[in-house]
C-alpha cells in the first residue's frame, strides 16, 4: 500500500493516471506529448517513463506490448482495495 501513495504523492504522476482516466492505452510518446501540449510539462522522455515505472510498481498502471509499442492503461484495483479498507473498517466501528 505505501507504494500507491508513494505513486500518488507526485503531481506528475497523478497528472499520467489523469490522463489515463480520460484516454486509457497510451504509449509514452503519446502521454508525453498530451503532458506537454495539455498542462504545460516539459518533462523529457526518461522522466515520464521513470514516473510510468513507479506506477507500474505500484499496481497503478499496467503494461501491454503490441510490435514495438508498448501501451500503459490506468488499474483502479489498488485505490479501490485502499477505499474499500477504509470503508469496511469505518463500517464496522460506527
């Protein structure tokens, strides 16, 4: 669990799950070029894929390869167990 908040603490990185939210399946290319013309950052290509990787380590975000591409697509399952914790144990002391 410590790695999806660690994954979150970072504006970048929530700004890639934001952007995986509205357009699921992205390459890195794709991503970078979405953060540049859409919000402004000017983040090289080895830094968004190092933030990708801290997802990915995450549970955040899951890989698929097709030829030489290979596309990232946002996994809610890790918020949703956090969530879900939080809830069942509020549930269970009110």
């Amino acid at each position: 669990m410590g790695d999806v908040f660690k994954a979150l603490a970072d504006p970048t990185r929530r700004t890639i799950l934001d952007e995986l939210t509205e357009r699921d399946g992205q390459t890195l290319f794709e991503i970078r070029a979405r953060l540049t013309t859409r919000h402004g950052l000017g983040s090289s290509r080895q830094a968004i894929s190092q933030h990708l990787d801290v997802l990915e380590a995450a549970g955040l975000v899951e890989t698929r390869r097709d030829g030489k591409y290979k596309f990232h697509y946002l996994n809610t399952a890790p918020l949703q167990q956090i969530t879900a914790r939080w809830l069942t144990n509020r549930g269970e002391s009110a």
